[in-house]
C-alpha cells in the first residue's frame, strides 16, 4: 500500500513554470539579480532613447525620475512572469523601500565625505591641546592653534545639562507613566509643547533671567542647554517605561511592596538600556546646539574651565566665530576641523545609543521582588 501511494505521487505531473512553486516573498535567489539588473538596463536604455533622441531638450532630473518608474514597470512585468504577481508586488515595493532609504543615506554619506575632506588638513594633535590665545589670524597656518578651549567648554556644559536635565527627565517621565491622573495629559501637552520651541528661545530667556544679572557664563549655557535636552529625555523615557511589562509591577504589589519601591527598584532596573539611550539621544541633539550659546556663553579665545564665571568658548560656537571671521582658506579649515570633530562626536553617541538600546537583555526578577518573595515563603 506504501508503494502504491509513493508512485502515485511520482506520477503527479511537476509544475512547469516558476510560479508553480511556492516560495517565501522575502527569498531572493541568484537569478532574481538578473532580473533585477535587466530590469534597471531596459528602463535606463528606453529613457536615454527618449530624453536624448526623441525629446528636443535633455533633463537630467526628468531622466532619472523616467528611468525609475520605467524599472518599476518593468521589474513587476518581469518578476509576475517568473514568480506571480503577488511576488512581483513584494518585490516592486521592496526596491522602492530601498530607493528611499539609499536616497537618504547617499546626501548624508555625502555630507560626510565632504567635512572630511574639508577638515582633516587641520586636524592634528595640536587641535586638541592648543587654544586660539596667541592671535591666531588669517594668515596662521590651518594648523596654527587648537580648540583645546572649546572642547573643554562643551564636555562641562553639556555635563552640567546632563546633571540638571536628566533627574528632572527621569521624573516627569515616571509622573506620565506611572502616576498620571488629571494633570497627567496637561503635563504631556506641555512637554510636547517645549520640544517645538526653537533653541534661540530658550537661549534669550537665560539671557533675560540669567545672563542680564550675573553675566555670561558656561553655566548659563547649559541652562538653555538643559531646557533642549529635558522634552527629549523625558518623552523618550515614557516610551521605554510603557514597555515594562505590567506583570512585573503587578507581581511586585501583588508580594506587599509599596508602589515607590515598585518604581525604583522593579521598573528602572528592568528599563535600564532604554533609560540610557534617551539620556545619550539627549545628550546628542543638545551637543551641537550654537543658537542658545550666542546669548548665554557668548565664547573666548582663551581657556576658561570654570563654567560658572566668565564667558566660555564651546565647540560650536568655535566653529559659528570662526566661519564667520574671516573668508580666509586658513581660517575656515580650522572651522571645518571643529565640524569634523563635533560631527564625530555625534555620531559616536548616536552608535552609542544604537547598541545600548538594540542590546537584547534577559527579563530577570529584581532583587526587590525577590526578597520579598524570600520572606513571604518563611
């Protein structure tokens, strides 16, 4: 009897055509480049026919648009006949996915390059460890000083709004979250409200409070500093604090602690990794901030590593005075080592924040719910 059902399946006819088979729409095999490329040959070649022999003008931008709807055509036709139209879709909306993400990693890419290019004559170990105090003009070489002085400046500025922002953050996130109640969509608002301002607002009204009594100061900026920073942590710990599964919270009051200690020692430990990103999200949108620094650290050629007298200089504002100094090639490669550095600075906590919060953890039971359950069981 298993003979007979094994050559009746033998016998069954194969399928004679690729669509016949089922495969998985996110699969790409060897073949399917072909196609994809063919499919990019045709559309470039039948729009170089039409823009530069049948049409009387020539647009490179038209061009490029005609060429890309003429490949998405083409790829569907070519992709239903082999594998189906329900593959052909997947695919066509694929590659426009992957056109949109290329058309927005290419300008940063080049954006990139050209700071690079720009900046690296400048950058060398003197950049680091040397001021602009002994009269650094136009015709100083590109490596003549350093920006000793400003990256000095923005580590304690950006340090002092990370001490001031980040608290409050955590706590207002933690109000939203945790607490709520009828002020609880008010305050949202509120926060919400407070990321729309531009950061020169924020930077007059230090000026205003601040700056018009006691004069500039590193102090002052991270002030305005901390007002950009505190609607970002505190959205971006709300978000990670929803993700705390409410078994946790419920498991903990459930075994008699109290909801504060709930909080502090079941649902910040367990949001650890997305607290720290928000703090490093924060940290990277306000390092850069120049705006707020013009009225509230104003900036000096000279070192100043006391941020609370005194006005002091930071890497933006380094880059903004230097740019705007002088047209010399000099000066401005010095300007573009600056970008060059606060562009890596950047980036690197942006990778930073990329791998804390992408970082795949274990749930484990806090130490608090397990003390508890400890003395429960005795």
């Amino acid at each position: 009897m298993v003979t007979d059902v094994r050559d009746r399946a033998a016998a069954r006819p194969q399928p004679a055509f690729a669509a016949d088979v089922p495969m998985r729409p996110a699969s790409f095999r060897l073949g399917d480049t072909g196609a994809l490329a063919g499919s990019a040959a045709a559309a470039i070649a039948m729009s170089w026919l039409i823009y530069f022999r049948l049409a009387p003008t020539a647009s490179i931008p038209w061009f490029a648009i005609t060429a890309f709807v003429l490949f998405l055509g083409v790829y569907w036709f070519v992709v239903r006949e082999l594998d189906g139209p329900v593959l052909a879709g997947d695919r066509v909306m694929t590659a426009v996915t992957a056109s949109a993400a290329l058309a927005m990693v290419v300008p940063l890419m080049l954006i990139l390059g050209y700071v690079v290019k720009q900046g690296y004559h400048a950058l060398t170990w003197h950049f680091f460890t040397d001021t602009q105090e002994f009269s650094i003009g136009p015709l100083a070489p590109a490596t003549a000083g350093g920006a000793a002085h400003a990256i000095v400046g923005t580590l304690e500025q950006v340090g002092l709004a990370v001490v001031m922002s980040v608290p409050l953050g955590f706590m207002c996130a933690i109000f939203l979250n945790e607490i709520g109640g009828r002020l609880g969509r008010p305050v949202r608002v509120f926060v919400d409200a407070m990321r729309g301002v531009p950061t020169i607002v924020a930077g007059l009204f230090v000026y205003a409070v601040w700056v018009s009594q006691f004069g500039f100061s590193g102090f002052a900026a991270s002030l305005a500093i901390s007002i950009s920073m505190l609607p970002i942590v505190t959205r971006t710990s709300e978000e990670v604090l929803r993700l705390v599964p409410d078994g946790l919270r419920e498991a903990s009051l459930a075994l008699g602690i109290s909801e504060w200690r709930t909080v502090w020692g079941v649902v910040l430990p367990t949001a650890r990794s997305g607290l720290i990103t928000s703090v490093i999200l924060g940290v990277a949108r306000a390092v850069g901030e120049t705006a707020p620094l013009i009225a509230t650290a104003f900036g000096s050629a000279l070192m100043n590593s006391d941020p609370f007298h005194g006005p002091q200089a930071a890497l933006p504002l380094f880059i903004f005075k230097l740019i705007t100094q002088s047209p010399s090639p000099n000066v401005q490669q010095r300007a573009w080592a600056g970008a060059l550095v606060l562009m890596l600075v950047v980036l690197a906590l942006f990778t930073l924040a990329r791998l804390v919060g992408g970082r795949t953890r274990s749930v484990r039971v806090p130490r608090a719910v397990q003390d508890a359950s400890s003395r429960g069981d005795r």
